[in-house]
C-alpha cells in the first residue's frame, strides 16, 4: 500500500531529522508523534513537513524541527524529569517534551498563544503539560526546582534566576547571543563545582524579553 501524503511527508521530515543529528530514538518517537501542523497557523499547515521556522501568532515563530529535536536531545530528559520550557509559543515543544517527561511546565509571554497552545495541548490529550502567560525571564519558582530547562528564546547571557531555579544536577540548555548576529546553543549542567558549559551548534532565535506585552493585561 502507497503511503498517504501525509504518511510520506512525515517520514520525510523523520530521515531529515537523522541526517541533522537528532539520533535519539525517544526524541524521534515523541517528534513523530506529535502532529506539527496543529501548532502552526492555518495559511502555513501544508508547509508544517518542512525542516524550517514558520510563522504563528502575535509575531512570533515555530522552531525549525531540526533545532527542536537537538535542544530537546541535548536536554536529556528522563520519564522521571520535571521539565520547564520558557517560551512556550504555539505549544509544540511542550506536547514532545509531554511525551518524555512527568511533568511540563510552559511559560509564554503572549496570552494569546499562551491560550492556543492550552487548547491544542488538550486536543491531544496531554495531561502533564501546564502552560500559564508570563515573563519567562523569572521561571516559575512555585515550582521549581526544575530537573531541566529549555529556554527557546536568546538571552544575552545565562539568566541567574532560571539557573537558581534548576535542581542540582540538572540540565539547562538555551540559545545565548545577540538577535541579530549568530547565537550559540548551549548546554549547561548543574554540578556540585558549578555550571559546567558546552556549546552546540549556531542558532538563530528570537530574543528572551522581561516583562509583559500589553496584551497581558494586569
């Protein structure tokens, strides 16, 4: 039997993550099984198989599935983890990590997209994600500490309050650099001597802003 489009676009996109660098087979299983097209705007679905950025709401955009799957790789997360994802945008990295983790914390600065990524989270079924609007540049301390972090925003440099919100132990990993020039993504790990760093690969991300948009409210 010939696959579907459908079918065959995803496969497509799989080997594409392979040939990127994404050979995690957890990681792989999780992004295959989370259906991208819902967290992208309507006009781009067709184009939700491509291993690119594309466009959402509020000016914002949805990582490239390659960059995805090595942030996420990279983070090593454990049925066990308690994870937090600042910057949250559409909710497609808070539905794979659901798939990895115990518990997903979601951070979004936009209430707009902060509500879509609720909806389509629960759409899917995901019970362990939660995702509130906020700035994301102070965490969720209430919660934390956190196993790992994953920041999909570019800080100018490591942000302390969510370094002091990771258990020791844990795992961080986040772009670091200027918006208009190239960003490093990087992988930081808690130890008993202090952050240990390592770096990754270029990225190119939005910035990480404090504060709130207007369309928060108060």
């Amino acid at each position: 039997m010939q696959p579907d489009s459908h079918d065959e676009k995803l496969m497509q996109l799989m080997l594409r993550l392979r040939q990127g660098g994404v050979g995690d087979r957890r990681v792989l299983e999780a992004m295959e099984k989370t259906p991208r097209e819902i967290f992208v705007e309507r006009a781009f679905r067709e184009r939700a198989f491509e291993d690119r950025p594309l466009p959402i709401a509020c000016g914002q955009t949805i990582s490239q599935p390659a960059i995805v799957g090595m942030m996420i790789q990279a983070l090593e997360v454990t049925p066990r983890c308690k994870v937090l994802e600042v910057g949250a945008g559409s909710g497609y990295v808070c539905a794979i990590l659901a798939r990895l983790a115990r518990r997903v914390y979601g951070i979004e600065r936009h209430r707009t997209l902060a509500l879509e990524a609720r909806e389509r989270i629960a759409r899917l079924g995901l019970g362990n994600v939660t995702i509130r609007a906020g700035d994301g540049t102070r965490g969720w301390p209430e919660q934390a500490p956190f196993d790992r972090i994953l920041i999909s925003a570019a800080a100018d440099d490591t942000p302390t309050m969510l370094l002091e919100q990771l258990r020791p132990g844990g795992i961080m990993v986040l772009p670091v650099g200027q918006t208009d020039e190239v960003q490093k993504l990087i992988k930081i790990e808690k130890t008993d001597d202090g952050p240990s760093y390592s770096e990754l690969c270029d990225v190119l991300f939005v910035p990480l802003i404090e504060g709130l948009p207007e369309d928060i409210g108060h």
